[in-house]
C-alpha cells in the first residue's frame, strides 16, 4: 500500500488538535452516545453447526440507521462463557473485508468457553457507497456509527443469560483496531482490548515526516480546518483513560506508515496495564500474532486452554497486493 493511502486511511480514523488534552475538552464521549432502551430487534437469518459449536448469521438494529449483520458464535453448554466482539480490518480486496475475518478464530475459541459476535462494518455493509474525498463529514459519521454499533453489539452479548458480563474483550484489527481504541475509554465493560495493527494516537501520528507530507499534498488549510473541527477525534486520548481494561497492541514491521520506532511511542500514550509487540509481518500480522492473542484472551477471560494443533490450524489472513 502507497504511504499517502495509508496515511488517509488513519486519517479516517480520526484528526484531533495537539494542543488539546482530554481534560480541555470535557464529556469526548458524547459524541458516541445513543438510547441504550432501543430494542435490540434481533433477527435470525441462519443457522451453521461446525462441530459442537453453532454460528448464527443475525441482524441488530443500528442507531443510526439500517442494521448490523453479524455472526454470533456459540458454543455447547449454558456457560456462563466469556464475551468477546471482533471487528474487521479494511482491505478492500480481501474476501475477509467483513465479519469473515476473525470466524475461524471465534469458532476454535468456542470450545475454550466464549460467545463471540463478528459484525460487518458500516463500510462493508451491502449499498454503502464510499467518499473517497480526502478529510470529508461521512468519515466521521462512518466513524461514530461504527463505535456506536459495536456498543450495541457489546448490549446484545451481555443481555445473554449465559454470559458472564465481568469476562467480556474486544479484539479489532486496523481500522476497528482504532474503534477498540475509541471504545476504551467511553465504555467500561470490556476488560481486555488487542488492537491490532491500527493507528492509536493523532497526537503522535501528526507528528511524523509522513503526516507533514500528506498536509502539504492536500493543503494546509484544509487539514487544518478539519482538525480544529473534530478536536474529540484522536484515539490516543481516549486509549489514555482505558484502565483498568488491559490493553494489548499488536504491530507489523512490514508496513509503509505504522513502522516500529513509531509504534513503539503508543506505549506511553495508553493507560496501564498494556502490553505492545512487533512481529516480523504485513499489516496482516501472521501465526505468532495470532498464537499470542490467544494466550492473552485466555489469561485475560479465565477461559479453557486450547490445544497447539488447534491454535495453528487457524488459517493464516492473506493480505493480496493493493488494487
């Protein structure tokens, strides 16, 4: 992927003023709130059996509109299982740009004792019809409604009898990693956060030979004035108020933008307790990442151990080349 894509792929993420702390600028979450009373209005499309565990294909009303189609796995038994919502990267060539993503992943989970909803982004959504105007409002109206709509997702997980609310994570790769990252700090039911190879902090990234090169391309006063128009839109700001939530950030060294001297500044930015490694990957990170994710949410949600040979059967994610 070119610098400059990635560049206004993060900047989609969210812009915000460095001068502006969380503190300056009072109730960021707001901005995320919705009627917590609206029905779920849960609808079941389908049904899959693999193995002892069940994947249902199911809609949930959205608060903005429209519904979110998710998977929701379950695994035999009545619990009480640990929670957790997986949400997607953007790699729009990819047949896992989608709640796919993380599926076999949630299934192998299953057994170890947890439920898991995947949901399709608003952006992978059938009809979605993107902006590809740099630093353009349906950004961040995308943005919110995709917060929002995983704290409907997180909603629907704990109104489950065989739920346990206090094991609940929320694992997100690259554009969802900066969702969890928004998550953080304005909804406390999560325990554990990975954030994979995302983005996690305006202040830092603003700070980079890259982003100047990117504000001198589209034009100053245009970044400018996007900035100081959502100063509530930098991730780091509300990754900082995360705790006690574990926070666990995954990154690639193969990458045109988020490269490891980089990255490793995010470490000062979020709360403690975090953990950050770096491994020798794309930006679809590879088996070890995966390997040690798994150890994390087991730790982390008191959940079964799972075998070797099931944690390396699930597949790899293939990154194909840019279009």
């Amino acid at each position: 992927m070119r610098t400059h894509q990635l560049l206004i792929l993060f900047l989609i993420v969210g812009l915000s003023s460095v001068i502006r702390s969380f503190a300056q600028t009072p109730n960021l979450g707001n901005h995320f709130d919705y009627d917590k009373n609206a029905p779920l209005d849960i609808k079941t499309i389908g049904s899959e059996k693999r193995g002892d565990v069940t994947v249902y294909d199911i809609t949930y009303a959205s608060p903005k509109g429209g519904v979110v189609p998710a998977y929701l796995v379950v695994p035999k038994g009545k619990g009480p299982f640990a929670a957790i919502v997986w949400g997607h990267w953007y790699w729009t060539n990819s047949p896992m740009f989608n709640r796919k993503q993380f599926l076999d992943e949630a299934v192998a989970l299953a057994p170890a004792g947890v439920v898991s909803l995947l949901t399709d982004g608003p952006n992978a959504r059938p009809g979605y019809v993107p902006d590809r105007t740099p630093l353009n409002d349906k950004q961040i109206t995308d943005r919110i409604q995709a917060v929002i709509d995983m704290r409907r997702g997180i909603d629907l997980l704990l109104a489950r009898k065989d739920v346990d609310p206090k094991r609940l994570a929320f694992v997100g790769h690259s554009y969802n990693a900066a969702t969890g990252a928004f998550l953080s700090g304005i909804d406390r039911r999560a325990k554990a956060y990975v954030l994979m190879a995302g983005a996690l902090s305006d202040e830092l990234d603003m700070k980079t030979p890259e982003f100047e090169a990117f504000r001198q391309r589209i034009g100053p006063e245009k970044v400018d004035a996007f900035v100081a128009k959502y100063p509530w839109m930098d991730q780091g700001k509300y990754l900082a108020q995360a705790a006690p939530a574990f926070v666990f950030m995954q990154f690639a060294t193969q990458e045109d933008f988020l490269k490891p001297p980089h990255v490793l500044q995010y470490d000062r930015v979020v709360s403690k307790p975090n953990m950050l490694k770096v491994y020798e990957a794309p930006h679809s990170l590879n088996a070890a990442a995966t390997r040690d994710r798994i150890q994390f949410l087991t730790e982390q949600l008191k959940l079964k151990k799972l075998s070797p040979e099931v944690i390396s059967a699930i597949p790899e994610l293939y990154q194909p080349p840019r279009p």
